[in-house]
C-alpha cells in the first residue's frame, strides 16, 4: 500500500481524525492494536495511524481505541541528538526541558586528495570521528543516566551510524531498552534543535492511502 505521510501533535490529532471521517464519508471500519489504529472511512481512503511511545492500552469504548488520549499523556522523555561534529542530550517533562548539554567537536570531511595525503588525512579523521562520539557519549552519560529510573522512554535522532556508535558505548547500557520509535531526523544539533524535539517525538506519525485533497489533511 502507497500513500503519504503526515505528522499530527497530540492536540490536534482529535480534530485531524475528526476532519478525515467527515472529508471521507465517515468510518467505515477501524482496527486498532498496540501499535496501530488504521481507520478506514466510507470512500475508500484508509488512515493507518502509529502509535506514538506504544503499546497503546486499547480502549475498546472508544472508536480510536483511546489513541488520543494515548497520545496527549505527558512523558518525562530522554533524548539524544548526535551528528559528527555536534550532540545534545536533554530530558523533558511533557514538552518542557529540564535538563540539557550540548557540545561540538571537529570533524573534516573526507579528502579528493590521493596517495599518502589521503591515508594521513583518512587517519586524523577517523581520530577527530572517535574523539567527537566519545564526547557524545560522556553528555549522554552526564544528561540522560542520572534520571534513567524516571524516564518513560529514549527518543534518538541525527545520524544513524553515529547514534548506534554512541549508544554502544557500555556505560549507557541502562538507555537502551527505553529506545522507542524512529530516529527523529534533526539538522546539525544545537539548544535550539534540541528544545523543538517534542513536536517531532510526541507527533502521531499517519499514512493516508490514497492522498487525499491536501487541504483537507493539513497538520
């Protein structure tokens, strides 16, 4: 099945669920399960709706199995942010940050250059990647261990070959197993990038199948 994705935030999911029935002749039918509500209305376009920080407690009283109200819950959430050359870690409750670290470390680009250049330069980076991962571990570390017992999940973001390195690192073992959803895809990380997160984590990730009028599917 083919079809487009939208990203809905907790307090618009009601309306945008209520917009797509009514736009599509009503539900049909709906499935729902831990990870999934699919909706399908009268028309024919199906809503296959991810639930955000699953397993979702299905409710079976309401017509979305309590996906709303899933998703409206305030979460105190890990996050770490990693890209060669810069990390941030911070925790939140709900969507407020209340504890954080950046940091930055030099990482050049791959060298044209060919011969012995190109193996001097290849070494000095490989050096400056290990340097910059470790670096991304030690916030980590700092940030995310101390409130590990408290937190509800870990949400990763940035590139993935750098976060799996990070994570691999021993001491942040305790991490691993709150790691929900999909890699949040972040520009290089900084305060700024790491406080607009919870608009990308706390979203209800949907696929419409088939697209719709777009003006009636706007998040």
């Amino acid at each position: 099945m083919t079809g487009r994705w939208v990203s809905v935030e907790p307090e618009r999911l009601a309306g945008w669920l209520e917009r797509f029935t009514a736009s599509h002749g009503g539900v049909s039918s709906s499935t729902v399960d831990p990870a999934a509500v699919v909706v399908s209305a009268a028309d024919g376009t199906v809503a296959e709706c991810r639930v955000p920080f699953p397993p979702l407690r299905v409710d079976p009283s309401d017509p979305y199995g309590g996906l709303v109200a899933h998703a409206l819950v305030d979460r105190r959430v890990g996050v770490l942010l990693v890209r060669l050359g810069g990390h941030a870690a911070g925790v939140f409750d709900g969507t407020r940050l209340v504890a954080s670290k950046v940091g930055s470390r030099q990482v050049h680009g791959r060298s044209a250059a060919g011969g012995q250049s190109q193996q001097r330069f290849a070494r000095r980076r490989e050096g400056q990647v290990r340097i910059a991962l470790v670096a991304a571990a030690d916030v980590a570390a700092a940030v995310l261990l101390p409130s590990v017992s408290t937190l509800d999940a870990v949400v990763l973001g940035g590139d993935r070959r750098a976060v799996d390195a990070v994570l691999a690192d021993p001491r942040l073992t305790p991490l691993r197993p709150l790691v929900v959803g999909s890699r949040v895809e972040v520009p290089d990380p900084r305060l700024k990038v790491l406080e607009q997160t919870p608009r990308l984590f706390r979203a209800t990730r949907i696929r419409v199948d088939p697209a719709s009028d777009p003006a009636t599917l706007d998040t």
